[in-house]
C-alpha cells in the first residue's frame, strides 16, 4: 500500500509566516498528521480489490455450469430410462 508522504517541517514553518507561534505551529501540524494517517490500515487499494474480485464466479463461470448441469440432467435421464428398461424385462422374465 502507498502511503502518501507529509512534510511536517514544511507546515511548522508556513504556519510560523503565517503568524502562529511555535507550539500552535507543531499542535497544528500533529493533529493534522495523526488524521491524516487515521486508518490507512483498513482502506483497501485497487490491487486488494482486485485480488479479492478474482476467485468469485462470472456470470460467464455461471453459464458454463449451467450448460453442463443441463448435460448431467440429460444423462442422468437416459440412465433412469436404461435402468427401468432393464427392470421392466428382468421383471416381464420372471412372471
């Protein structure tokens, strides 16, 4: 993660020319510091948005499983069909 750099001597110094003293010079700067640095930990960047995007389904994942359902299905039901077949002979057999 990237953090974005604070020059803190910078702000000290313009706050000075600007007419504040020293000590609300360097309060000003820390607490503006401290918020800005507030919870850099928790945001999430491009790259782990991507990475946790990346394992979930597509809606092209979805329809590739739904065609292949559909053939399971067929399948299945020819195997059904083939098996009640052959109970229906064995069972025509034996009465």
């Amino acid at each position: 993660m990237s953090t974005a750099t604070f020059d803190t001597y910078a702000a000290v110094k313009t706050l000075r020319e600007a007419g504040a003293d020293e000590a609300m010079a360097e309060a000003i700067v820390n607490t503006a510091s401290a918020a800005a640095g507030a919870g850099h930990d928790e945001l999430a960047t491009k790259v782990d948005l991507r990475a946790a995007i990346e394992p979930l389904a597509t809606k092209a994942d979805i329809a590739s499983v739904r065609a292949e359902l559909g053939t399971v299905r067929w399948v299945v039901g020819i195997q059904s069909a083939i098996t009640v077949a052959t109970f229906a002979i064995v069972a025509a057999k034996l009465l």
